[in-house]
C-alpha cells in the first residue's frame, strides 16, 4: 500500500507537469486556458503513455525511459514554476478543507483496493508478460505469433510499464488503474459540491457506480478497467464544458484527442468519436484551417506509435481485423489464425465459447446471454437502455420539430450529441463481444444521460428532488457498508508496504534457440515472474537469433 502511494505521487508529479506543459502549448498556439487540475494531469497521462509507447520501439521501457521523463519534467517545473505554484495554490484555496480531507481519504481507499484483490483472470494469462515484453525489450517483431492475445497491444500496457518501476525494487507494480480510478473519482466528488443536478452530475453518478463495482479488481492491470475510467472522464468533462458555456471549440476538440487515446487503450471505443462532429462543424464553418491542422496532427501524433507498434507485434495495421491486410512482413499472424481469434473474442462475449458459432443469429444468441451471462442488475441495466433507446428518439423528433419553429436550443443538440455516441458505443458493443466488462461505462452513461435530458425538461417537484437526494444517500451508506465489510475480510492480508504480486502457477519448460520458454502444467495461465513464457508448449519460429529479433508467422 505504501509502495502504490509513492508510486502515485511520482506519477501524479510528472503527469501534472506534463499536462502542465501541454496547456502552455494549447494557451500559446489555441488561445484556450485549461483551468481543472484533474483534465490537466488527465492530458499529462495521454502525453506520458504517447512517450512510453514511442521509447518502446527502441528498447526496454525501463530506467532510462523514466530517467529521460525526470529530467524532462524538471525542466518543465523549472520553466513554468510561478505558474505551477500559483496552479496549486489556487486548487487548494478553492477547494476548502472539506475537499481536501475527502480527497485524502480517496487516496488512502483506493491505494488499500489498488495493493490487494482479485488479480483479473486475464492479468495472469497475457497482461502481465505484455507489461514485462516492454519492460525487458520495447517491442519485438511477431510477438502475436508466440501469443496471439499478446497482438491486443493496448496502449495502456506501455504507460503501466513506465510507472512499474520494477528497475528499483524488483517488484513490477500495477498501480495505474487504481491512479485512473481516483482521478475519476475525485471528478465524481464536484457532483456533491452543488444544489441542483447537471447532466454532467448524472454522468458522474454512473462514474460512481462504475467505480463501486471496480474496487475488488483495480489491483490488476486489465486495461477494460482503463477504458471505462477514461471514457467516463472523457463524458463528464465534455458536460463540465457544455455547462460552463465554454464557447471556444478547443476543449471539446482536445477531448476527441483523448477519444482517440481511448481507442489505443481498447478499439471498443471507437464510437466516441462521433463526439468529433461538434467541434469540426464549428471549426470548418469558421474556415479555421491552422487549428484544423493542429488537431488532426494531434490526433496522429497520439495514434501513430499505437499503430506502430500493433504493426510490429501482429503485422496488421489493427488487430484482429484480416480484412486490414496491407503490410507485406515475415512476422505477420497468419490470417486464418487473425480471423479466428477475433472470432473468439465474439463469441466468448455472447457465452457461445465456440469460434465457429460466430454468425450465429442475435435471435438465437441472445436470449441464451441474457438468461446466463448478465447479473441481475445488469440485466436491470440493459431492458433500461432498451427504453432509453426509445426516449431518445422521441426526445430527438420532439427537438427537430421546435427546432423547425425555431425554438430548438444549442444546448439540447449538444445533450443529445453526446446521448447518441454513448447509444452508439452501447449497440456495438452489444452486438459484438458484449461482455459486460467490456461495457460497463457506456451500458451506464445511455442510462443515467437519459434520466438527466429528461430531468432538465420536466420540471421537477422540490419533494420530488428531496427524495432523489435522500435516494443517493442511502446508496451511498448501503455502498459503504459494502466497502467496509469488503476492506475488513481483507485486512489481514500483508500489503500495507508492499503490494499484491501477480499469480504463481506450476510451470514446465523447452528450449528454443538457447531461448528457455515457459508454459503451465495445467490451465493457460503464467504470471509475470517466468519470462518468457507462454500459455501452451507450441512451435517458435525466430526471425534471427534473439528475442529482440521477433519471431516468424507460419
């Protein structure tokens, strides 16, 4: 627990600087002042993932990847010290004592969940040697060939790879996930620092859902946890804007940036970029070409090494889609094998678990995933996203109709923007691998979003809204109680100073090439220690005589 904290000063300390930087460039070439400290150090972590990715296609992420962002981020405080300090200060001073004290308590709970808990399942299968194949050599060509889920290659892997600062202790910490869900966390908290709900209030109650079903596994470094954090803070933030009736364009592009961010960390995403329509109406209508440029640059300057380095492992510009097959490589997955795995990836979320299943109709598949694969509430969930689904339409004739009569506001249109990327992402997901994890945030925020167009258009009784808040407040205690029996049954385990390793497995071995590899007796699961290691004793083909050389496609 003590270690993850440390962890995290460090690297809330550099993401700030950075994102502080990053706000420089924004204020000097976009003429916008980024004000939130939280959406500050969120661009510094987007920044601090591009650089670790980047580093990677040159050799381990390591000591000297961390000591080359040190040394940048001494130079940046260096520079910009007045306006770092005059920055805190003033967070401080508008925060209040109140805030500050609840902010330390959510650091001190989220460092207990983020140093103990359940390791994902999928942690032990291939985020944790994904994580250590940065660690120990960047990138290496064909990778998916020894490991075809070790091709996923989100972006999130190589920011946890920066911070686990395994080159000082020897542990590799997983500590970003918990990091992220404390930075949404503290967002969530300005839901209770107002008198009347706003939209952006309703998104950071599905934020706060979301975070009360993830303390148990942020100890693991699954990158579904990531994406959902960040679209979250994607949505509430874009909201804040909205609110605050921030009329330049750049907040709002700026956060179809971290849209594009959020596809490297899991392609699921995807659909938030539908948000892009907004500030690139604005931009074209204006004729603002040099910031058109500026965007679109940083759009690609955030997607570039992603692509990159999803090339080198796979051999496909995205994995796993064999449809994109346009690189010519001796590293490349085969296609049958690419076709198979996205298959699977299909078909395990609907529970049919068999590849060849995967064009089976959604009238046959459904009704099965439904009865078997959704807990009670998400099932609750889900037939309310179906209404909400039905809302949103009448909502979206209601307004094009006043909007005739000239009585449409810019506001609802902005509303419903937002409603319809977040029905979009839920119907992909749904129609795709919807394995509820994999979801949660936009299942939620179709939900929740709803319920806030629909509360700022009726007005609604002050009993009425008593009773909400009552509501919230009795979930909050039945969540706390919740925590509390959760942080006792696991208080007698040893990581206050020290935090929870990876899985142990019984592990068997073969040499290739003087290489030695590891791989279960039983199961298909590995761990981080053994390395490297595998899920299955199978054929490896180098492409030369080392690891860093890669490894040859069938």
């Amino acid at each position: 627990m003590l270690f993850v904290i440390v962890n995290w000063i460090y690297l809330a300390v550099t993401s700030f600087l950075l994102g502080t930087a990053f706000a420089k460039f924004v204020r000097r070439v976009l003429g916008w002042e980024m004000k939130s400290a939280t959406e500050t150090m969120f661009y510094g972590l987007i920044w601090a993932t591009v650089y670790a990715q980047v580093f990677s296609l040159f050799g381990g992420v390591g000591a000297l990847a961390n000591g080359i962002l040190l040394a940048a981020c001494i130079v940046i405080a260096l520079v910009w010290k007045k306006t770092i300090k005059s920055a805190l200060v003033q967070s401080i001073k508008t925060s209040g004592r109140a805030h500050s004290a609840v902010v330390l308590i959510l650091v001190l709970i989220w460092a207990y969940c983020a140093s103990r808990g359940y390791m994902h399942y999928d942690s032990d299968l291939y985020h944790a040697q994904s994580i250590r194949w940065i660690e120990e050599y960047g990138v290496a060509p064909g990778l998916g060939n020894i490991h075809v889920r070790f091709a996923y290659n989100s972006s999130f892997f190589a920011l946890s790879a920066l911070y686990s600062m395994k080159f000082l202790g020897g542990q590799s910490l997983h500590a970003v996930n918990g990091f992220l869900a404390l930075l949404l966390s503290v967002e969530v908290l300005k839901a209770f620092r107002v008198k009347r709900f706003c939209l952006s209030d309703f998104a950071r109650l599905g934020a706060f859902y979301y975070l009360t079903v993830l303390y148990r596994d942020i100890v693991a470094p699954a990158s579904d946890y990531a994406v959902m954090c960040v679209v979250f803070f994607i949505i509430i933030r874009w909201l804040v804007h909205l609110e605050q009736k921030e009329h330049s364009v750049a907040p709002y592009a700026l956060l179809c940036v971290a849209g594009v961010y959020a596809v490297t960390l899991k392609l699921t995403a995807g659909c938030i970029l539908l948000l892009v329509l907004k500030p690139a109406i604005s931009l074209i209508k204006e004729k603002k070409g040099k910031e058109i440029a500026v965007y679109i640059a940083m759009g690609l300057l955030v997607l570039a090494p992603w692509v990159i380095r999803t090339a080198l492992i796979s051999g496909y510009l995205l994995y796993p889609f064999p449809a994109l097959d346009v690189l010519t490589v001796d590293w490349k997955i085969p296609v049958e094998a690419a076709a198979r795995d996205a298959a699977e990836i299909k078909t395990w979320g609907r529970g049919l678990n068999d590849a060849a299943l995967v064009n089976m109709p959604v009238t046959e598949w459904f009704p099965n995933w439904f009865s078997t694969m959704l807990p009670m509430l998400g099932k609750l969930f889900l037939l309310a996203d179906f209404v909400c689904v039905a809302v949103f339409f009448g909502i979206l004739v209601s307004t094009i109709i006043r909007h005739g009569k000239n009585k449409g506001e810019a506001r609802e249109w902005d509303g419903l923007l937002v409603l319809a990327c977040m029905l979009l992402s839920f119907e992909f997901w749904l129609f795709s691998a919807p394995l509820l994890r994999y979801g949660y945030a936009y299942v939620l925020l179709v939900i929740v979003l709803t319920a806030g167009i629909l509360y700022r258009k009726v007005k609604i009784p002050a009993a009425a809204e008593r009773l909400f808040a009552v509501l919230v407040f009795a979930f909050l205690a039945v969540k706390a109680v919740t925590f509390a029996r959760y942080a006792w049954s696991v208080s007698d385990e040893p990581y206050y100073i020290a935090q929870q390793e990876y899985g142990t497995y019984e592990l068997d071995s073969f040499e290739v090439n003087d290489v030695r590899f590891y791989y279960p007796v039983s199961g298909d699961r590995v761990g981080y220690e053994a390395f490297p290691a595998i899920p299955l004793k199978k054929e490896i083909l180098f492409r030369g005589e080392s690891l860093e050389d890669g490894f040859c496609g069938r």
